[in-house]
C-alpha cells in the first residue's frame, strides 16, 4: 500500500474535505451541496502535502482505525476529557468493530 499523495506531483490524496461550517445554510441534497460548493469554493480542503489545510482522512471503517482512534483519544484526554470521550465512542465503531471493516486502499 502506499499513500496517494505520495503518487503523484500535486501531493494531493485520495479524498477531499468539503468544510461544512464554511457553507451558508444546511444543504440537505445532493444539489444543494453543490450549489452552495459552486458558491463558497473556499469550503473545499483538498489537504496537499505541506498545505495549510494538509490532512489525512480515516474512515471508520478502515481495519486500522480502532487503534488509531485510540491512540487519538488516549493523547487528548488530558487536555479535554469531553471531547477524548467522543472520540473513544468512534472507536467502538470502528475498524474490526464496524460492520464494514476492509483493508486500506
């Protein structure tokens, strides 16, 4: 396996985040999304390598998640108990745990 990002020239990954809080509204469709995306493009994190916005995504799902989110949760419960529970309660979902468990692509 390797990282997408690592594959090509733009160290762009796999996936793009769309920042919600960046959007006007609620959109609730498929359409809506888009339009309020064609409006606010800024709301778009592609997460390039060495970029502001740089970011690793992980799905729940993903065989390796539980123990990253673990991990994750372990190392800010010290400044933020509230929020290391949240992340514990994902962890319970996630990886050999979820339904949907698969190896990384």
């Amino acid at each position: 396996m390797q990282l997408d990002r690592n594959l090509n020239p733009t160290g762009k990954g796999k996936y793009a985040v769309i920042n919600l809080r960046k959007l006007p509204g609620d959109p609730r469709t498929a359409a809506e999304l888009v339009a309020a995306i064609l409006a606010n493009p800024e709301c778009v994190e592609f997460g390039a390598v060495g970029q502001p916005d740089e970011f690793w995504l992980l799905k729940l799902k993903d065989k390796y998640a539980k123990p990253a989110l673990e991990a994750y949760a372990a190392a800010v419960g010290y400044e933020d108990p509230e929020y290391a529970d949240a992340v514990w309660e994902l962890s319970r979902r996630a990886g050999k745990s979820s339904p949907f468990c698969k190896n990384p692509d």
